[in-house]
C-alpha cells in the first residue's frame, strides 16, 4: 500500500512538472513565429517597390504566391496552429529566395547596362559630381553581386541567413538607382540639373522639368530608390485587398507546388462543393 501510495505521489509530481515545460515548448513556438513572421514582412516589404515598378508579368506572378503563403501564415497564427503557421512561414522564406535571385539577376544586368549608357552619355562632358556618381553607382553593384554570391552559396537550409544577403543586395541596387537618375539629370536631360533639389519631392520635379526621352523610367527608378511605388498602389497591398487563397490549391509549375489546408477554405466565394459520388 505505502508502494502504491509512493508511486501515485511520483505520478503526480511528474504530471505538474511536464505542464510548464508544455507550455514553455508552445510560448517559444509562439515566438519564434512571431519573430519569423516579421522578418517574412520585411523580406516582403524589400522586394515590393521593385516588383511594383520594374517587375515582369513572371516575377508579379511569383511575388503574389509568396504574399499569398504569407498572409496563409498569418492566419494560422492568429488561430494558434503555430505548427502549420511556422511550416507556411518557412515555404514563404523558399519562395522568396527564389523570386530574390531571379529579380537580382535582373536588376544587376539592368542597372550595370543603364550605368554603362550614361557613362558614355558623359564621356568627354563630365560634370562635377559625375565622376562620383558613377563611382558610387559601381560600387553599389559590385557590393550587390558579392552578396548575391554569398547569399546564393549559403547552405540551402538557412534560409534567413540566405535572404538577409539577398535583401542586402537588392537594398544596395536601390542605392545604384539613385545614382543613375542623378546622372540622368545631368547628362540626359533637356536644362541644367538644380543641384539644390536634393529631396525625394525636388528630385521627382526636377525629373519632370528636364528629363523628356524615358522620364517615366527615371520616376520609377527614383521611386524604387525609396522603396516607394510610382503612380500605383503597391503591388503587396493589392494582395492583401484581395488575396484570391484560393490559388494556392493550384500549383505553379517549377515555383510553389499546389497546397491545401482545408479544400472548403481555399473555394472561391460562391463555389458550392459538390456532394454527388
């Protein structure tokens, strides 16, 4: 009896331990989650202008599967199914490091070809500042390729490390921007650059006044330099207006398999389900 006794005083005391390790286990899931789920955002907000402003139909397409498992996981958070949501969380940080290394590819190409137009734009009329300009715009690619090398040769599993290089990239891309429409107002244009108009508003006007051949390109460089998006509502806030979840039941080929989480959620509205065998 006094055995028995021993063992039911054991058994308890065991069961009141293991319930705050649970609940320790389920507030560090919940951080980690919270914490994932900020960085997604940010990674997000990153891309954003440049998808808005310069992206192709592919990368739009691609750019909205990814907010897509974005705000899926943050649904899931909000329910509390922390398991599911950190597993959407970490399929979001995959897609973005695709979409990433396919939008640096390009903007590197781009951007190192429109600084190369307005070098020789310059030659043999340099101004003051256009030697620096250029040199500035350079090195803001050359910083942005050897973080796309880092970023691309991380171990594929670390996914917030990779896109942290990868964000830093294209961040440094949006530095060179600046710099090209600079050059563009001084070798581009129609009249003399006013170099007192060194805010975002004077340099959006000055654009205006004296940049006639490409002047919506240089806005949309100019606007994708602070992060902002040129005469149209971000591409990221369309999405969540109307983010269409029901897509995701539908794969996209060599991108984001097809993905379901409850087959009556992910319906578009209106869309009875059929009961017939």
């Amino acid at each position: 009896m006094l055995r028995l006794g021993s063992f039911l005083i054991l058994l308890l005391f065991a069961w009141s331990e293991s319930s705050p390790d649970q609940s320790s286990s389920k507030a560090t899931q919940l951080i980690r989650v919270s914490y994932g789920l900020k960085d997604n955002y940010e990674f997000l907000r990153i891309l954003n202008s440049t998808i808005t402003n310069r992206g192709t139909e592919d990368q739009k397409k691609y750019f909205k599967r990814c907010i897509q498992h974005h705000i899926e996981s943050e649904i899931l958070h909000l329910q509390m199914d922390l398991g599911r949501s950190y597993a959407e969380l970490r399929r979001t940080q995959g897609l973005l490091i695709k979409l990433y290394i396919l939008v640096l590819e390009d903007e590197i190409a781009d951007l190192d070809v429109e600084l190369g137009r307005l070098a020789r734009l310059a030659n043999g009329k340099e101004k003051t500042e256009t030697k620096l300009y250029l040199r500035l715009g350079y090195r803001e690619i050359a910083v942005a390729k050897q973080k796309f090398i880092i970023g691309k040769n991380i171990r594929p599993y670390l996914y917030l490390m990779k896109l942290q290089e990868l964000a830093f990239a294209l961040k440094s891309l949006k530095q060179t921007e600046k710099y090209i429409v600079l050059l563009g107002l001084l070798h581009d244009s129609v009249d003399e650059f006013d170099r007192e108009a060194r805010s975002f508003a004077g340099l959006v006007g000055e654009v205006n006044r004296i940049i006639v051949n490409d002047r919506e390109k240089y806005l949309k460089l100019l606007y994708d330099s602070q992060f902002d998006s040129y005469n149209a509502i971000s591409f990221y806030e369309g999405v969540w207006k109307q983010p269409d979840l029901f897509e995701l039941a539908q794969g996209i080929p060599n991108f984001d398999p097809k993905y379901e989480r409850n087959p009556e959620e992910v319906k578009p509205v209106g869309e009875k389900t059929n009961t017939n065998p």
